[in-house]
C-alpha cells in the first residue's frame, strides 16, 4: 500500500496513491545495461515479508501499475548480506 509520495515527485496527481495498493512490476528492460542487476532486483523483493515497509523508486506504467527502477544502496547491502 502506497503510505506517503516523495515530495519532489513530478507524477501528476501522485497523492492520488496514498492509501491505495498498486502492482510493482518489475521490467527485465529496464536493467539491460546492468549485468546481473535483474537478479538483484529479485532477490531484494523475495526478501520481503507481509508487512515489511520499505521505500521505492518507480515510475508509471499502464494502468494501475508501477514499473520498480532502481535500488537503493541499502536495499544492495541486505541483498548482498542474505547472500553470506
């Protein structure tokens, strides 16, 4: 569920969002560039659990959905860290 929206966010009306649960897809696309960034990305979402919060850079995509872009240097570390 979608609890706040950055406040630098450029969405038209993204506060429209608040309270609302959206799909977050995640583009095999979008990480062409970054050699072995998919898994990653994969690994950071199997870690979640029912009721873990977290923050996420995404943009629009069709409909109701979210596309995931990126991670943050955080989310990074506890990959790499469930991995030891």
């Amino acid at each position: 569920m979608i609890e706040r929206v950055w406040k630098h966010s450029k969405a038209e009306n993204a506060e429209g969002l608040v309270g609302k649960q959206v799909t977050i897809r995640v583009s095999p696309h979008v990480y062409g560039k970054k050699a072995g960034y998919l898994g990653r990305v994969r690994q950071f979402l199997a870690l979640l659990k029912l009721g873990d919060t977290d923050s996420f850079d995404v943009r629009h995509s069709d409909g109701d959905s979210l596309t995931f872009l990126e991670l943050t240097k955080g989310q990074i570390e506890r990959v790499e860290g469930a991995g030891k």
